[in-house]
C-alpha cells in the first residue's frame, strides 16, 4: 500500500476545491429543477390556450349540428369565426416566436417557398404566384415550414 503525503497547503487547498465543486453541484442541481419546473409551466401553458381554441372550434361545431333549420345568418357568420380561431392560433405562435411568413413580392423566394404545382396562365408573367397553398412559418428567423405555392407558367 502506498502512502502518499500532501503538505497542508495542498489538503487545504483540494478540501477548499472539493467544497466549492460540492457547492456548484448543488446550485446545478437546483438550477435544473427550476429549469425543469419553467419547462413544465410553459407546457401547461400552451396547453391551456390551445384548449381555448378547442372551446371555440367545438362550440361553434355543437351550435352547426344541431341547429334544425339551416339559417342565412349563421353560415353569413362562419368566416368570421373561423377567422377568430384562426387569429387566436395565430396568436398562440406568435407568443413563441413561431411567425407567418409574409411575402413581399409576388414572386417566389425560394428560401421560404416550396412550389407545388405550376398552372397555365398566359396573362402573368413566369412564375408569379397564383396561390398560397399552405402558409408557412418561421421561427426565431428559422424556417420552420416552407410556404408552400402554386405559380403560373405560360404553357
């Protein structure tokens, strides 16, 4: 067996390191928790509002089925409730940096377009957009979703 022999300033000094590490692993530990319980919280969170949308969405579903009588008003309505859900969706996203794309020209980006089908369209010129198929998003000035568009060609 060996014996090894550490002068005082050196035991000092490992003991002092060694309550410092147990220290920091302590504040980690802690920090991990909390960062836990913040992840937890922010979940919850967005839960609770997509429930909200989910209120709406059903709501207006029970109120369309079982209406007897179909009535002008109700379907004069329904843009404007589905606009509202689709506003608060919108608002859900945008509180966590996920945003629509907007263009701003009415030709293709190919960074955050994807075409998905070209159409005949003799009176526009090469690759104008015709349709945005489905919207896309961003994230933190990340794509996370490219546009997707229909754009015309001549024939």
């Amino acid at each position: 067996m060996n014996n090894y022999k550490i002068s005082e300033e050196d035991r000092n000094k490992l003991l002092s390191l060694i309550i410092n590490l147990t220290k920091e692993e302590a504040s980690l530990k802690q920090a991990l928790r909390q960062q836990g319980e913040n992840n937890r919280s922010e979940k919850e969170q967005i839960f609770l509002e997509l429930l909200e949308v989910f209120d709406t969405l059903e709501s207006l579903l029970n109120f369309l089925e079982y209406r007897h009588e179909p009535d002008d008003r109700v379907w004069k309505r329904l843009p404007k409730s589905l606009k509202s859900v689709q506003t608060k969706l919108l608002s859900i996203l945008e509180k966590r940096q996920v945003l629509k794309i907007e263009l701003s020209a009415d030709q293709p980006d190919f960074t955050i377009c994807q075409v998905v089908e070209r159409e005949i369209r003799p009176d526009l010129a090469e690759q104008t957009i015709t349709k945005i198929v489905r919207q896309g998003f961003t994230i933190e000035d990340k794509l996370l979703r490219p546009m997707e568009v229909i754009t015309s060609k001549q024939e």
